[in-house]
C-alpha cells in the first residue's frame, strides 16, 4: 500500500533488547518455590505512593517465567505464567515439551498458519485496573508502549490439564470441562517492581490479586482458529476493590518473520478495528453481536507483480470477550505509540470523554490512571482506517492534519486494548470470572492492488473479507457457552431470535451463561440403558440388547433416542447413520478403550449433498445440507429443466450439471450448474460394490413413527438389528453402536461421530445364557448333550503346537490373560450352560477335593452361563498334570440334575 502525505515515523525497537534479555534469562532460572503470605497488610493510611510500601508482603522466592504453546490447532500462539502473551516474535524462550513435537526452534507469538513464521503479535499482557482507597491503580505485565513491568508474577510452572477444583462456573455443572490441549497456571500482582509510574512518579500500588488462568484449544474443524482463556480474579487482599476492569493490550506486528517483500514495512504499517456484528451462520437474517476487535497488515504484504505469496500476511487475529461481570460494558481503543511523535500519538475519542493524557499526545494512555481510563471509558473506537474521516458530527473528535490523519489510517506500529467492567466491588475472598478468546482469521486481504483512498476507506474495507474470522470468532462463543443448551437444567437454554414455531425453529445467540467448553456434538449413541423417572417411579428402558448362542451373537437397537434429536447447533435433526464396532476380551473386567475397538459395519441413510459453482471464486461449493432422493425430486420437480435425481448428476463438470435458473446478486436470473455426491457411504440395507449388490451385516428391520408437539407432527425412527458369527466361546465380546451426523455442510464442520465403549456398549459372550438353559430344563426337554455343562479346553495343555507348527501357548494367543506377564492365576477352564446359580467341586482321582466354584463369582463368572476355573487350588497352589474329577450340582428350584465330568491337565 502507497503511503498517503508525510513518511511515516520509526518505530524504536531498541529498547527492547534489555527486557527481552531479562525476560528470557528469567525464563528456566530455578525450581518453582514456596510461597510466603500472600495477602496485603491492611492498607496504609495514604496508598498514593506516599504509604509504606512493605505494607505489601512479597513472596520469599524470585519468580520464574515459563511459557507455554498452544499447537494442535492451525493457530500457533503462546504465553506466559505473568500475564503475558506471545514471544516478541519468537524473541522469548518457551518450553521444549511444546517446541519438540512441531520440530521448532523458535517460539510463535501469535502465528497463522502455524508453522508458515507469519506473525501478528508482538507482545500483549493481562490489564486489572481498580480503584482502592482513593488511588486508581492498574496492575499489569506489559505497558501502553510494550515496556515490561512484571506487575503480575508467577512462582510456579504452567501445568497441563485443569488445576486442583477447578470450576469454570454453574457450580458443578461446570467442573472438570475442557478442551483437548489445556494448560494452567497461577500468578500474583503482590509485588512492588522497581518500576515508577510515568504520570504520578509513584511505585506501582498492587491490587493484591490472584490469578488462575486456564487456556484451552483444540484441533476439531471449527475450533483450531482460537484459543479460550478462562480466568478466574480473586481478591487476595484485606481490602475491596471498587469498579474493578479486565482488559487485553497487544502491540500487534502483523509480518513475515524471515523475509518480507523489499517495499513494505515488517511492524509499521499495521491497522486495527472491530467487527461488531455479523450475519448468524444459522439463518443470515438475523444478526448476532461479536465485538471482536482485530488486527492486520495494513495490505497483507503482496509482492511485486501485485501477487500474494504463500507467506503474505493476509489473515487477522483479534480478541472477543466472552464472559465478564453481569451488566458489564465493552471498550476498545486502539493508538499508535507516543515515540512516534505527538502528530502520530492520537486516538479516536468522543468529544464528551476527551482527556488530556499529559504526555503531549492524545492517544498512547502513559501511566495507571489513563490506562484505568481507557479500560473504563466505555467506547468503541472506530477503525483505524477511517482516521482521516471527519466524525465530529457523531460526536467524535476533529482527526490531526490531514498528512498526519492519512498516514494512521494507512498503517502504523499500533496497539489496542479491549476491556470489560466494571466489577462494582470484589470484597476480599471474592472472585469474579474473566474469559476471553484469541483469535485468527484467514485472508481478510483477498485483492493484492486494493488501492487505498484516506478520504473513501469504506471502499478499501468493502474489499476486505473478514468472514472466516468473524466464523471464527462466532465458534469460539458457541463453544464456550453452547447456544440453545441448557447445561444446568433449569429450563433456561439462551436468547434466541423470536420466532413463531416449535423450540426447533428457534435461532438461539447465546447459551444459558454455564460454559460447556465444547463444540457441536454428534447424536447422541443408543443406549444400554436409560432410566426415565416420572415423578417418584423411574424405568429403566433398553434401546439395546443383545442374544448369545453358542458362536453367535445377535444385537437389537432402537433409533428413537437417536434420530429423533435436534442438533442444539443447528436446530435441526442432523442423523445420518450408525456404526458398530466390536472388542474381544479374555474377562468382562478387561474393559477396552475406545481406541481398542475394531470397526465391524456401518449403515447410514442414503442422501446426497449438492454442490453449486461459485462464479467469482471459480469453485464448486457445497450448498446445502443432505437429502434424500425424494426430498431433491420434490424440490426440483417444478424447474423448466426435467430433473432426473441426484445419480445423474455425479461428477463436477458442466457438461454433467444439473443447469437451472437462479437471480444473481443483481437480482437477474441467470444459469446455474450443480452436482450432487453421496453423503457418507451410502450404505443402508444394501449397496453397490462394483456391479454385485451387497447385504449390509446391519440392517434396518423396521420404521416406526412417533407424534411431537402441539401440532402433532409424526416423526420416523428405526429398528436395527446385527449378527457377529464365527465366534470363539472362551471370549468376552463387547460391542458397542455409535451413532453419527452429516456435519455442518455451511461452516465445513466435518461429520461428528460419538465414541465406542461406555453406555452405548452391551456384552456378550457366544455360548446360551442362563434364561436359556433354565427354560430348556424348565420345559421338562431331554438331557440333550448340546446343553449339558461343557468344559473347554479339555484337555488344557500348557504348551502345544499351533496349525504352523509353531510352540505356542493360551497366554500368547490372547485366549488368557489382559496383557503384562503371565501370572499362573491367567490360566483359564471355562464351564459353561450353567443356570443362573450352581456349585461346582473339583476331585483328584482319589476322591480329595481340589477346588469349589460357586456360580456366580464376582472373580470367575463371566456371563450368566459361565464360570472359569483358574487352575489354583483350594490350598493357593497351582494344580499339576492328571486328571480330575468335576461334579456339578444345581439349586432345587432349576429341577436341573447333577452332572459329572473328566477334566484333563497337560503342564
């Protein structure tokens, strides 16, 4: 971009050098310490600089800077346990644990993508300002003009994971959640540095705050452009703090790091604004409020030529505030820094709230009292591109010079601070919440020559496309706080747009103010079992079930539960199938993680999405959600053009679109093509593999309907039913149904799935269950041998050789055992066709009892059938090679007789 009037001013990186020498000699300097008291003395009679500050008692031990990164996204950015965040541009070191596993030498401050080097922040820090007494002082890390001040210290590492009683709110529908990388860590503003305040030439008068902050990112779709930062502020001290403010200040520099284009400016030339609202992503016609400021490269960096090379800074990063003090009220102001030049130190202010900063200039905020102000004043400044605009008719002060104006508006080396408040007063032992997100947004620049013109920015910013962060920044509210649940219960679920209809139209911006830290979730898995309570009595309602007979396991499950839920994101039933995944285990207490699982089908309804080319992107772009084939014959019956279903419109191509007529943004109908692909695999009862029609292992064996709502509305579910042949009597299966969905087509949230194991799990072993046996002897049948007591292995052999003639043994076939080593007690003689309850003993040949089993065993039974002999003794000691003697007697009740047999051991 051409610079407009004057030359802009250097920027004075110099300084810089000593802290960061400072800062990084800190960092790994010495094991974390005890603390001493941390509270303050009652306050001094005068606590304006004149008081005795060892009123403030300070912690025995130095303070270590650690820092950490946050990585399994595509936003590299990391931070510090002093309030900081970012690294001077990779200037600061961090720790290896992070750096190792992304092979990385430097340390990202706020890089985007992550790995590319392309930064935007240089430093930024955790603002507290309050009023004590009659001082307003503001505790913080880093100041208005990026000098460090180590007002917040930390005397402990930052840890993975959440700290000890953690809540994040709502009590204890708030505890334990979290994202999937999270970091902790706990600082303190009770120490006085050796700094002096630049406007009242007083030591820094601390707070007396504690502050336990959690970060947490992920790597889902929709989240891995931000990361959350929940902290808790507590009140350390003997004394209130009145109309307490949290802010975040960032000296954001939006470049390159290892090479920029020759013509432009690494950290000068940078602009600041904020999106205020945007269109809601779940119906545009409504508008939600995002007061997510952000930052950027004033033109995204093209090169000569006019193109953007891979490594342009094009994208933005920012901050939304996502949970401060009930009635709080937003202010965000940006400047540029007061080394360059009481012309360039301006910042937009109403003409009611114009302060005179007594600095010279009127916009970097020197010292607590005009820091405090900029938390506290309550405006939103508007953007930085528009500086050269006159707004004293909406009440915004007279711009500098023109020369001056153009050249702010046209980029420079600018900071910004966003602040919530106010807290009216934290009492000492209080805390109040403060959360935030930092965020990053891909390219906001999207044309290299977009000319700049001082006196028309709306064009210029016309031209800018900040839609993947505003989306990005919608998400992070979302999963904070999910929109529409109702996470606490208690019947509130969010705002919402009002909207005549069912709880199923309502287009929900907020969630019910207990933060879920979660993202959109899959439909929820059938279930092993579910206890409804109406009133005082509760049922307990199986949506699955599972059948054994020798070899064979046959499971049921019903889809009401499932396909009948409304996505709480989406507002809509998202379901789109099931798969079943099975683990086999030597006991019913080796239970598998859900990684242990192995997938054995998957069933999914047979729909289509559709795709429609894009002129100006020249790109085929997914358009809607899923349907089915009726459901697209029933929307496209009525075109001119005959519509002949999705099948005939398979391939990306015009030649093989579906041409039909729509209005262009002009409003003229003009010819469109779309496409259509299958959603999932398209694998319901039967599909296609090649030319041969294939049986699905799972299959849909009926529909059933139900009635919701006033206006009776009738809605579909199905019944489902598996077989697993050819399996083995000696091992405990689980198996396990999840469930999944068609995604967020819109927002590229890819399909979401629910995990194998836990309540959607049933067991099962392939032999008769106990209700089997009994009935067959309760129905007066033969003695048949098939369901006579059977043992297996017999005989048991400690070693043979296998089909390949290898020497092997039941522990090393996984026949035995739950890993680890061999332990005598592994070894395994299953008795099976046992009733519910039964006894058995064990005799050598001459008539000495060996061992006595009685069924059930909460060791060895396994199944309702089944018992297992470990091969010990009565005595604890393993038995020898021979043979023995088993008797198995039965309950009167089963009218079931004794039953006698050999068993043979071969050690």
């Amino acid at each position: 971009m051409r610079r407009v009037g004057l030359a802009g001013p250097v920027s004075r990186r110099c300084g810089r050098l000593g802290w960061i020498a400072f800062l990084f000699t800190m960092a790994f300097s010495g094991n974390p310490g005890p603390l001493a008291a941390r509270a303050l003395d009652p306050a001094p009679a005068n606590r304006n600089g004149t008081g005795d500050p060892s009123a403030i008692v300070t912690p025995a031990t130095v303070p270590i800077v650690h820092r950490r990164i946050h990585y399994v996204g595509d936003f590299w950015t990391s931070f510090a346990n002093d309030g900081t965040f970012g690294s001077n541009h990779g200037g600061l070191g961090s720790d290896p644990r992070d750096r190792s596993p992304l092979g990385i030498t430097w340390t990202p401050s706020e890089e985007f993508p992550g790995g590319s080097r392309v930064d935007y922040l240089y430093v930024g820090s955790l603002w507290i300002g309050g009023i004590v007494g009659t001082d307003t002082t503001v505790s913080m890390s880093i100041t208005s003009s990026s000098a460090p001040v180590n007002e917040f210290n930390g005397f402990t590492l930052v840890e993975s994971g959440l700290p000890p009683n953690y809540s994040s709110g709502c009590g204890e529908f708030g505890m334990n959640k979290h994202l999937e990388q999270t970091y902790w860590c706990v600082y303190y503003d009770t120490m006085i540095p050796n700094t002096t305040d630049a406007v009242d030439a007083r030591p820094h008068i601390p707070l007396g705050l504690e502050v336990t902050q959690v970060s947490h990112q992920s790597s889902d779709n929709f989240s891995r452009r931000f990361v959350i930062y929940d902290l808790q502020i507590k009140n350390i001290s003997n004394h209130a703090i009145d109309n307490m403010y949290m802010g975040i200040f960032q000296d954001n520099d939006c470049y390159y790091e290892l090479q920029t284009c020759s013509t432009e400016n690494k950290y000068d030339d940078d602009i600041s604004g904020i999106v205020t609202t945007w269109p809601n992503p779940r119906n545009p016609v409504y508008t939600d409020t995002l007061n997510t400021m952000w930052a950027a490269d004033n033109d995204g960096d093209p090169c000569v030529g006019g193109v953007f090379p891979r490594v342009s800074a094009r994208g933005a990063v920012g901050i939304r505030m996502l949970r401060g003090p009930a009635g709080a009220h937003l202010s965000f102001n940006w400047w540029p820094p007061n080394f360059g030049g009481a012309s360039f130190d301006w910042s937009p202010h109403l003409i009611t709230d114009t302060r005179n900063l007594g600095t010279g200039g009127s916009g970097d905020p020197v010292g607590d009292r005009n820091s405090y102000w900029y938390m506290a004043n309550g405006e939103i400044d508007y953007s930085q591109l528009f500086s050269g605009v006159d707004f004293t008719a909406q009440g915004w002060r007279k711009p500098p010079a023109q020369a001056f104006a153009c050249n702010i508006a046209n980029g420079l080396d600018t900071r910004n601070v966003i602040a919530l408040g106010p807290v009216t007063r934290l009492d000492p032992g209080e805390t109040v919440p403060f959360t935030f997100a930092i965020i990053a947004g891909a390219n906001v620049h999207r044309i290299p020559d977009n000319q700049f013109d001082c006196a028309n920015p709306q064009a210029y910013l016309n031209r800018m496309d900040f839609s993947d962060f505003a989306k990005n920044a919608w998400w992070a509210g979302y999963v904070f706080d999910n929109y529409g649940v109702d996470t606490d219960g208690d019947g509130y679920a969010g705002e919402y747009y009002p909207q005549i209809g069912s709880d199923t139209t309502r287009v929900y911006y907020t969630g019910d103010g207990c933060p879920d830290f979660s993202g959109p979730r899959p439909p929820p898995c059938p279930q092993a079992r579910i206890i409804t309570c109406n009133g005082a009595v509760c049922d307990t309602v199986r949506s699955m079930t599972i059948s054994s007979s020798p070899g064979q396991l046959r499971l049921w499950w019903t889809g009401q539960r499932t396909e009948l839920e409304v996505n709480s994101l989406l507002r809509a039933r998202d379901f789109e199938g099931y798969r079943v995944y099975v683990s086999a285990r030597n006991s019913r207490d080796d239970i598998p993680s859900s990684e242990e699982y192995s997938l054995l089908a998957s069933w999914d309804v047979i729909d289509y999405r559709r795709y429609t080319y894009d002129d100006h992107l020249e790109q085929w772009l997914i358009s809607s959600n899923p349907a089915t084939e009726e459901q697209w014959y029933a929307q496209f019956q009525n075109q001119s053009n005959p519509f002949k279903g999705p099948k005939a419109y398979d391939a990306p191509s015009f030649e093989r679109a579906y041409r039909y007529m729509a209005p262009d943004t002009a409003g003229h109908p003009v010819e469109k093509y779309a496409y259509f692909a299958p959603q999932d695999y398209n694998q319901g009862n039967e599909y296609q593999v090649g030319n041969e029609t294939v049986r699905n292992r799972i299959q849909q064996i009926a529909e059933r309907d139900t009635t919701i709502g006033l206006d009776t509305t009738t809605l579909h579910f199905g019944e489902y039913t598996l077989t697993l042949d050819s399996l083995l009597p000696s091992k405990v299966y689980f198996v396990s149904v999840t469930a999944f969905n068609f995604g967020d087509p819109a927002n590229k949230l890819e399909p979401q799935e629910c995990f194998p194991g836990g309540g959607n799990t049933v067991l099962g072993v392939p032999i008769y269950s106990s209700d089997t046996i009994q009935a067959y002897w309760n129905s007066g049948g033969a003695k048949s041998d098939s369901l006579r007591v059977i043992v297996y292995p017999n005989p048991y052999k400690s070693a043979f050789t296998d089909a390949s003639g290898h020497r092997t043994n039941y522990f090393d076939l996984r026949y035995e055992g739950s890993g680890g080593a061999f332990d005598e007690r592994q070894r395994r003689i299953h008795f099976i066709n046992l009733p519910d309850s039964a006894r058995i003993r064990i005799y050598t040949l001459d008539g000495d009892l060996v061992r006595e089993l009685n069924h059930p065993d909460k060791f060895l039974s396994e199944y309702s059938s089944k018992i297992s002999w470990d091969l010990i003794s009565r005595n604890t000691q393993a038995v020898e090679s021979g043979i023995y003697i088993y008797r198995v007697d039965f309950p009167p009740s089963t009218h079931m007789e004794p039953q006698v047999g050999k068993i043979v051991i071969i050690k």
